[in-house]
C-alpha cells in the first residue's frame, strides 16, 4: 500500500498556541488550572490535559480561584467578563484568527451594522461571535436558510473559521444577490483553506481517503464532508485503532489528513498502522 500524507494535517496555529499555553502553565506549577470549556476538539487531547490535572468549567461560579484558560474557539465578551469578575486568573487562549473575527463584528456593530454569519449555529467559535454581536445577528448555513433570511440596513457576512469555502461563496453570493447594501469579509482561516484545497488534489490520486480526528470537531468533519462529496471513501477515525484493516487492505493508494486539532502522535500511529499492512 502507499500511503500519501497531508502537508497540512494536525494541530493548525490557534490549536498548538492554545496547547502549549495550557501545557506552559501546568509545567510552571501555576495550579490549579481549568479551561472554560473543552480547549479544543480532541478528546485525546483532552484526556492528556486531564491526566495533566487541567480540569474543565461547563460554568462560572461566583468565586473560583486558580487559572482559568479560555478555549481556542473564544467564548462571549460577557462571559470573559464573568470570569475575571470570579477572581480567578484568565488565560486567554483564543485562536488569533478568531479574534480578528470577533474584532470585525464589534467594530461594524458600533457603527450600526447587522451581522450574518455564515457557519454552524451550535458551534463553539459561533456562540463566542455571536456574543460580539447582538441582538442583530442571524447564523445560516445553507442556501435555503439565505432565500429564507430578512435584512434590513446595513450588514456585514462572516464565516466561522473553520466552514466550508466553496459554501460560504455560494451562500455569501445569494446574500448579497437579495440584499445588496451588505459588506463581506471571508474569514475562513488560511490554515482551512489550505487543508480543504489539499484534500481536493488528493481525491484526485486516491483511491480512498483517512481522516483523523475528533468526531466533534468541525473542521475534521468538514474535511470528510468534501472527499465524500468527491465520491472518495472516506474513513473518519480518531485513533488508529477505529481503522478497519480488512477493508484498507483492498486500496493500493490511500491519503491520510487530519483536523486542525489532531496531534502529531495520533497521525504517526495510523500511517505506522497503514505502513504494516
């Protein structure tokens, strides 16, 4: 079998920055520590940070003491808020790109505009975008939803990060197709666009494709969703041991990519996996 891995597969700038915040913290003895919410979309990740002593808060208390870091995906300025009001120590731990997202919306909130984002509505990154913008803000994440969508005034379109490009193109388009007065940014990260693009080529000389990663995360999802609609076979694992060897064993040529939020290890154990077959 040859096995043909991804360039860009595995913790992307975001994820390793909030990693590696996290990880800083627990080797300087700053205890106790938690994450407000899952810090990223990994649940081996997670369990390692656990095994670390890194607990995680599903919310803020009146008081809490220690160190809390905020999940890559950001959360609502209310609640970073809440969290410094508590007396613990706030980390910041939010994805540089979705900050500048946050900042986009913020900004053309105060100067009177609605918001649109383009993205998965019970997403993470979404609820922490939202927070920023309002009572004016509407998520979408298909074409029936932007025939269906009301604006009225000015707007502006984002994306969550981690979304579909060639979605988001064809969504954004029909919006402002209906309702011209709106301004887009496309805010899909350049770590995204490269991962999607590249599992496009692969599909190409593939005859089926691995994806390793959290079943929860989207960007992971995400991947599989576009060499599925290639018509690829697709395998989406978070560990070497989900990969169903019997049925690998009939492709002479497999890819291997992963989400932004998979590690380095896990990808190493499913090509060692492959490479024994």
């Amino acid at each position: 079998m040859e096995i043909v891995l991804a360039k860009h597969a595995g913790f992307c700038m975001g994820v390793r920055r909030a990693v590696e915040t996290t990880m800083g913290l627990v080797d300087h003895g700053r205890g106790p520590i938690a994450t407000f919410g899952p810090l990223i979309h990994n649940p081996q990740v997670l369990q390692m940070l656990e095994r670390q002593g890194v607990r995680v808060l599903r919310e803020i208390p009146q008081q809490l003491a220690g160190i809390v870091v905020i999940r890559a995906h950001g959360v609502p300025p209310e609640q970073k808020a809440q969290l410094e009001a508590s007396g613990a120590t706030v980390e910041d731990a939010t994805c540089p790109r979705v900050m500048k997202v946050q900042a986009i919306i913020d900004r053309y909130r105060k100067e009177g505009c609605a918001t649109v984002i383009i993205g998965d509505r019970d997403h993470a990154e979404v609820t922490g975008l939202m927070g920023y913008a309002g009572d004016t803000c509407q998520v979408i994440s298909s074409l029936a939803e932007a025939e269906a969508l009301e604006l009225a005034g000015p707007y502006i379109i984002v994306s969550q990060t981690t979304q579909d490009e060639a979605m988001f193109e064809r969504i954004s388009a029909r919006i402002l197709e209906r309702f011209p007065r709106g301004r887009l940014f496309n805010t899909i990260c350049d770590s995204t666009h490269k991962r999607q693009e590249e599992v496009r080529e692969m599909c190409r000389a593939v005859e089926a494709l691995i994806v390793v990663g959290g079943k929860n995360s989207a960007n992971t999802k995400r991947l599989a969703e576009i060499a599925e609609g290639l018509g690829v076979p697709v395998f989406l694992v978070e560990t070497a041991a989900e990969l169903d060897q019997a049925i690998l064993r009939r492709f002479a040529r497999v890819g291997v990519t992963a989400g932004a939020s998979t590690p380095t290890w896990i990808i190493e154990q499913v090509v060692d996996l492959l490479g024994s077959l």
